[in-house]
C-alpha cells in the first residue's frame, strides 16, 4: 500500500522538459509506476497559461482537476475545467493540458505507458 499526502509534496519545474510548450510546469511524482508496476500518478501545476506541446500516451490517461481553470484539447475540440472534474483520455489520443492565461491550473494524472510528443 502506498499512501502520500499531496499537501506534503514538493513540486519541481521541468525546466527543458520537451513536453512543455510554453510558461513554468511543476511536477512531482506521487507513485513511480515502476515501483507499483501499474500506474503511475503525478500532481501537476501549470503556472498562468503554460501548457503541455500536443502529444499522445500508449494507454489511458485519467486527469482529476484538483485547482484553478484549465484548457483540455484535441486537436478538433477544446474543453475548460475547474475542480472536481475528471477527464479520460483514450489511448493514442492526441491532446493537450494547461492553464487558461489568467490562472494557475493543477491536476492529479493517472497514467500507464509513455508519452510522446506529435
């Protein structure tokens, strides 16, 4: 069993991270998906209107929005959320997450597999 407080977590920007598109990203990893062998899950902050590039993941990806007003798009559609929603996004689907302009975004992601930028 793994239990971790999220309000105890450091976040730390991925300066160079290649997922990042534009704006400052802090990631902190809650569960290693190769300790659990299963998922793994991040708590991720976007500052004002940062942004991931779009990309793809090879297995589900399931986003619970924790803070703020965010941006979820596709590459035909674009979808705000704010706290308490939960987005699932299919296998190979690409998108994109981030922050609107105006206020910091943060989400808990679940995920298997490996992304990559399209």
């Amino acid at each position: 069993m793994i239990i971790v407080n999220t309000n105890d977590v450091k976040l730390a920007e991925n300066k160079g991270d290649v997922m990042v598109e534009k704006g400052s990203v802090y990631r902190s990893l809650l569960a290693d998906p190769n300790v659990t062998g299963g998922f793994g899950v991040a708590l991720v902050r976007f500052a004002p209107g940062a942004k991931l590039k779009f990309h793809t993941h090879t297995s589900e990806q399931i986003l619970y929005v924790t803070e703020g007003k965010g941006i979820i798009a596709t590459q035909k559609e674009e979808h705000v959320v704010t706290p308490g929603q939960v987005v699932i996004i299919p296998a190979g689907e690409v998108h994109t997450h981030g922050a609107t302009k105006d206020t910091p975004f943060s989400h808990v992601a679940f995920y298997q597999g490996q992304s990559q930028v399209v």
